[in-house]
C-alpha cells in the first residue's frame, strides 16, 4: 500500500498543498482551523514526512555530495564512480535533490570539516574509506552521512569471490595467487579474509599481491606473480578491471589462459562477457548506491549487504 503523501493530507484538510506544507513542517503562517485540520488529517491517514522532505523544509541543503577517498587523481573518472554517482542522482532527483562528486585524500580530515561546514550539502556517501574515518566524522556530518564499503551498505564481497575461489580450487587449482585491493581500504579486507580462509583450510600457499582496480596495476602484478610464483595456476582478482590487466600480462608473457593460469574478476562489467568471457562474480552498483543515498538522508536501509553470485564464463 502507497503512504499517503502531502497532496492527500491537504486534500482530506480542505486546504491546498502549501499551506499543509507549512503547517506541517512549522514554518510560516496558518490559521488555527487549518493546523487543527491538517494534523488531524495527518494523523487519520496516518502521514508521515519524507526525511527529504524535512530537511528541505528546514533548509538543510539541496545536494548530496558523493565523497570518493583515493589515492589516485582521476578516480572520479572511474566507471563504478560515475554509476554510483547517477544511481544516486535518480533516486533523490524526485525528491528536488542534486549529486555532486567530490575525491578525498587518505588524510580526509581537513576536506570533511569543510564539507561540514558547507550549508548546500544536505547529505555525503563516503567511499573509499577506512573505520577510523567514520569513527571520527566531524560532529556536523554525524546523522547526515552514509558509507558505501566495510561499515555502511556494500557488496557481499567476501561471498561472491569466496564463490570464485572455491570453483578454482574445485577445478583442481592448487596454487591461487589473489591480487587484493589496497591495504588503506577497509572494503578490501572482506575478499582477503576469504582468501585466506580457503587457502588455509585447502593448505594452499598464499600468494597475495596488492593491488589498486585498475587494469595497469593488474598487468603489474601478472608479471610479479610470474616472477615470484612461476608455477601459479590461477588468479584471482577483486575487480574486472584488474581482471583485465591481469589477462593483458599473461597474454604478453605466453601464457595461455585458463589451460595454465584460470583468471577471475569480480563486478561483472558489461565489458567481461566479450571474448574471452572473463568469470567473475556481480555487484549490484546502482542498488547499493540507491541504499546509501537514502540512509545519508535519514531514511532506513532495506539491507546493509547486497548479495553477489558468481558468474562463469572461459577464463576459470
């Protein structure tokens, strides 16, 4: 059943939309046959105000700022950024609201006690976080701020590449390198910790190389697991576009893929179903970042983990 909205309520109290608006969130005039009528109006059909709503009526800022913390300058360039980024401007456009895009650097603090301050800022996603970021938000942006990651709403990681894992160890593979998100990120401990549990409980080697969800990097770290572990037979990778450079490295190297070395990603791009159909695991971006623009608004989350399945194609 559809929530009454501010229409029906002005409409049960015989009075138009602005005036139940202002009744409603107590600012400016009204008589007192109308606030009597509005609330009692309110209460039958059992109103309740869209947290957007409220802050707009208070003044509390016009946009969401989408915060990505990364090293790398051109992060706000990146795909899963800017997927994000229009997830969340469809989902509070209705609601009057814009998104704006803004990176952070590692040392955020300065740059958060400035957004703070920002009176056009109603609300701020956080990516690219660690725990102590969101363990000491400035006191301004306490109620008001989401993550997206370890600690806010995220990608059930750990399951959709625990999935991966397991089918390359299924399917004979005993000696898994995994190349890992960066060690600042507190959402790369998730993947890590499930490669770990696998490899102790197969007694495996672990073969960890940390890398950054770019495809250079990942190319980089083919050739170091080459160097250091000539006798890898599969790779694993906590994202696509790792995937990819990893793909680019063994392809230069010779090695042909998956007859030697199985390759995995994790995000499911629409890019990785071409040839050679790279196996991953999905990330629902657009949900996910849904969820967080929401919960930065007041509005409760429908789920903190969203599910990841594993998909596989011809590289694993």
């Amino acid at each position: 059943m559809t929530s009454p909205d501010l229409a029906a309520v002005a409409r049960r109290a015989g009075v138009s939309a602005a005036t139940a608006s202002r009744v409603l969130s107590g600012r400016g005039p009204a008589s007192t046959a109308s606030r009597d009528a509005v609330r009692r109006a309110a209460t039958e059909l059992g109103y309740v105000p869209h947290p957007v709503a409220r802050r707009l009526a208070r003044g509390a800022g016009t946009r969401i700022l989408f915060a990505v913390r990364d090293r790398r300058a051109g992060i706000l360039h990146d795909p899963y950024v800017t997927r994000a980024a229009a997830a969340m401007a469809a989902a509070v456009d209705p609601d009057g609201l814009g998104v704006t895009l803004r990176r952070l650097p590692l040392a955020a603090t300065a740059a958060l006690e400035t957004i703070a301050a920002d009176r056009s800022v109603a609300a701020v996603v956080l990516a690219g976080h660690d725990r102590d970021l969101l363990e000491h938000l400035p006191t301004g942006l306490r109620g008001r701020t989401a993550a997206i990651g370890a600690g806010g709403t995220d990608v059930d990681s750990a399951a959709g590449i625990g999935a991966l894992l397991r089918h390359l160890h299924d399917t004979g593979r005993r000696r898994i390198a995994l190349v890992s998100g960066p060690r600042w990120l507190a959402a790369s401990g998730a993947p890590l910790r499930a490669y770990t549990e696998l490899t102790r409980a197969a007694g495996l080697p672990s073969r960890v190389v940390a890398g950054d969800f770019t495809a250079e990097r990942g190319r980089a770290a083919a050739v170091t697991v080459l160097r250091r572990w000539p006798d890898t037979d599969a790779i694993a990778t906590v994202s696509d576009a790792t995937a990819l450079g990893v793909l680019l490295g063994l392809a230069a190297a010779g090695i042909r893929v998956p007859q030697d070395i199985a390759v995995t990603g994790f995000d499911d791009i629409p890019l990785v179903s071409a040839y050679p159909g790279l196996s991953t695991a999905t990330h629902p971006v657009e949900p996910i970042a849904q969820a967080a623009a929401r919960a930065a608004l007041g509005a409760p989350a429908p789920q903190r983990l969203f599910p990841s399945h594993p998909v596989l194609r011809a590289t694993a």
